[in-house]
C-alpha cells in the first residue's frame, strides 16, 4: 500500500500578502524611532517636563515589548489574520490621536496605545508567511524582514527631521504620526489577500504572567526617567526594588504554569541553555545603547545647541547608513564565514565609535556644529550593524524547534525592553548633567551618557562571550 504525499496548496496571493506584513512590520518598527527626532519639538509645542522627552518613545516601547509574546499567543488562539487587521486598525486609531492630542499626557497615553497595537501585529507575520509559503519560498519571504528592518532603521530619523521642518499644513511635528495613516490603509486594503491561520493545538492565555511582567518592568522603569541616575533618592530605590521582586514571582509563576502542563508566557526550558540567559542581558545591554543614545544625540542638538529638527534628523544618517550597510555585509557574508568573531568585531567598532563621539564632544566649541561627530556616529551604526546578525544567528542556533518561536519573541520583548531602559538611563544621564547650564553644559552632558553606553558596551560584551562554546560550534 502506497501512501500519498499531501502537499498544502500554494496562498495564491501571498505576493500581495507578503507586501502588507512588510509594510505592517516596516510601519511599527519606523514608529520607534521616527519620533526621537520630532521629540524636542513636541516639547516646545505641548510644554510640559524635559523628561517627558523620553516618555515620548518609552510610553511606545514599554508596552511594544511587554506584550509581544502575549499578542503571539493571541494569534495562536483567535487567528493571526484577525488580530494583524485588528492591531493595524488600532495602530491607525492611535497614531491619528496621537497627531491630534492637545497635551503631553494625551500624547503619551495614545504612545502607549500605538505600543500595545504594535505588539500585536509584529508576532503574527512569521505564522502567515508559513501559512502562505511552502519549500524555500519560506525562506525568501522571511528573508525580506531583514532588509525591512534595516530600512526602517535608516529612514526613521531622518524622515523625522524632515517632516517636522517641512510643517506641511502647519501641522509640525504632527505629521510624523498622520504619516501611518496612508500606509496603514494600504496594508489594511492588502490584509483581505491573507489567509486565515491559527495554532492547530489552542495554547492557554497567561493572564497572570502577562500582569506580572507588566507591573514588574513598570516599576523598573519608571522611577528611571527624568531622574539622576547616580543619586536616586530611597523611595525610587524602593520602587526599582519591587520592580525586581515582582518580575522574580513572574518568573516562579511561569515554571508552576509549565509544571502544571499549561501555555506559559515564556517558555521556562529555553534557561536550561547555559548561555540563554547571557544573551537576554546581551541583547538588552546593546539595544539600551543604541536607542538611547540616538535620543541623547537629538537632545544634545536641539535643546543644548539650539540646532533645527531637520539639520539633527540629517546628523543621525551616517549612523543608520552605516548601520544599513554593516547589517547587509554581515547577513550576507560575514557570519556565515567568521562567525561569532563578527559579533566581537561589532562591539570593538561600536566601543571606537564612542570614544571617537566622547572626544569629538571634547573638541567642539558649546556654540557649534560638532562636525567631528559625524565619523563616530557612523562608526557606532557600522559597530551596530556587525553585532546584530552575529547576534541572533548565535543566540538562536543551538535551540530545539520547539523553542524558537518563544525564544524569537523573548529575545525581540527584551530588545524592546533595552531600548525602553536606555532612553530612561542614558535620557537622564544627559538631561541630569546638563540642567539648566545651556550649550556649555550640553557637551559634557552627552560625554556623560557616552561614557554611561561604553560601560553597558562592555555588560553586552561580557554577557556575549557568557553565551556559551556550544554556539561555537553552531555558528561554524
């Protein structure tokens, strides 16, 4: 008896579907960082604190990355068509509240809504790629996420400064946000090619590990903003105290979910990997430094230098550049032939990169364009770009099958969650060194919070080579 071979028929428009997930991963990820550039000018405009200059990307973060692996599960249960349409359509809603909100906390509140949308819409774009591709098509479409991510990367804050100077309308800063809106109706007119999918077996819903992890890392971060860092008084120590003690409950909470042969929001045997754990603080300690700085860079421009919104959006395009070209090298050629070597490189150069910034910092008149920066910042995009592919094959290489969806999100949750903490630290390092001193306290400011990233450059680089000798071989 002969047993026929089923094969699952091709999506027939899964070009056209693919086109709307690209759009939809390209429009959450620009959204992270377009605003950075148009921050200050909100502030101008809507008043309020100096440090609601950071809750303008941490209100987008927090959430983003705490509901990530819920928004996944979500998917799984109630289909992955059905909450893509409806995280895009709430994304919409929200960046049009954001473009009309009439003060700082409106603006911060519908930031918020924005993260939550984005955190449902990002996990379910590799379930339907699978759903709409069979064979090696699979890997050609997961392959375009890549160069998406790059590009959102380069365009973000560039396309910030632009679109705040040009004040098309009179609508200002406004415009970074009412941008979503044509893109989103296209992915929305687009979502009717996808294909309905769901997980075959119904994982449960962790409510509880859900709260956990969100009351936990809010009481992490939020005593983090606006203040000094190095002199925090006792009640934030308190507060960043029980931030720790309820994410350690969240994380016994999550063995007794798994014990008791429920879906918990994380997967508890990805820590029985050796170097797991080391490249969570890998992975949080680099995108802390990233994101962090490309906000302290547009402070130190505009609010200590008095420099416009589109010359700062323009002074961030040797990062992203180099970052773009750095990311394409090394997915394509060089970690397939050097391996986690190219991770170590990326640091070495990301750390040069800083220095280079410090002393350029140290050269510059309080009244000036600080020219010499430019170089340093390329030379931390083309650092970023090295690591990040090195990364992530390396981090994810040794896990079972079975493992790699929770670990992809915990690792991109974490990524969020490094941003968000490196806007809240590095943010303060700065806005606390500068107070009210004007461009002469501006520069010793950024130097600061540049020597602030180079201490967490050498956590990442620690944490990296904790990742275990078992990726050694994988990345061979």
């Amino acid at each position: 008896m002969t047993t026929r071979q089923v094969i699952a028929p091709v999506h027939p428009w899964r070009r056209a579907a693919l086109v709307a997930l690209l759009l939809g991963e390209a429009m959450n990820l620009l959204d992270a960082t377009v605003v950075q550039v148009a921050a200050p000018a909100i502030h101008a405009d809507l008043g309020g604190a100096v440090s609601d200059v950071q809750w303008f990307t941490t209100a987008y973060t927090l959430p983003f990355a705490v509901l990530l692996v819920t928004g996944g599960r979500l998917g799984d249960i109630a289909g992955r068509r059905r909450l893509f349409v409806l995280g895009v359509t709430g994304f919409t809603a929200a960046s049009v509240a954001c473009a009309l909100a009439p003060t700082v906390g409106a603006l911060i509140g519908f930031r918020a809504v924005q993260g939550a949308a984005a955190a449902v819409i990002i996990p379910q774009t590799i379930g339907l790629i699978k759903a709409m591709f069979s064979g090696a098509e699979v890997s050609r479409a997961l392959g375009g996420i890549g160069p998406v991510m790059g590009l959102a990367a380069v365009c973000g804050p560039v396309l910030g400064g632009v679109l705040t100077h040009a004040d098309l309308f009179g609508s200002s800063w406004r415009a970074v946000f009412l941008v979503n809106v044509p893109v989103a109706l296209v992915v929305l007119a687009l979502s009717s090619r996808l294909p309905e999918d769901r997980a075959p077996s119904r994982p449960t819903l962790d409510v509880t590990g859900t709260v956990l992890a969100m009351t936990g890392t809010g009481l992490l971060v939020f005593p983090l903003i606006g203040a000094d860092v190095a002199q925090l008084p006792g009640r934030s120590w308190c507060v960043v105290a029980a931030g720790l003690a309820v994410l350690a409950g969240f994380a016994v909470h999550q063995r007794r979910v798994a014990a008791a042969g429920r879906s918990p929001l994380v997967e508890p045997s990805l820590f029985a990997h050796r170097g797991f754990p080391a490249a969570l603080v890998a992975s949080a300690a680099f995108f802390a430094v990233t994101n962090g700085l490309m906000t302290v860079v547009v402070l130190q421009l505009q609010l200590g230098l008095g420099i416009g919104v589109l010359k700062s959006g323009l002074s961030l395009a040797p990062w992203s550049v180099g970052l773009a070209v750095a990311s394409w090298a090394a997915g394509a050629h060089l970690v397939r032939r050097y391996g986690r070597r190219v991770m170590y490189a990326g640091l070495g150069v990301l750390l040069a990169g800083l220095l280079g910034a410090v002393v350029a910092y140290d050269s510059a008149s309080p009244a000036t364009y600080p020219r010499p920066l430019l170089p340093a910042l390329a030379a931390v995009g083309l650092g970023a770009g090295l690591f990040a592919p090195a990364f992530f094959t390396l981090a994810l290489a040794p896990l079972r099958p079975q493992e790699i969806g929770s670990a992809a999100g915990l690792l991109n949750a974490v990524q969020q969650l490094g941003a968000t903490l490196g806007v809240a630290v590095l943010g303060s390092v700065y806005l606390d060194t500068a107070g009210p001193g004007g461009p002469e306290a501006s520069l010793p400011a950024a130097q600061a919070a540049f020597w602030a990233a180079a201490g967490l450059v050498g956590v990442s680089l620690v944490a990296s080579g904790g990742m275990g000798g078992a990726r050694k071989k994988a990345a061979g």
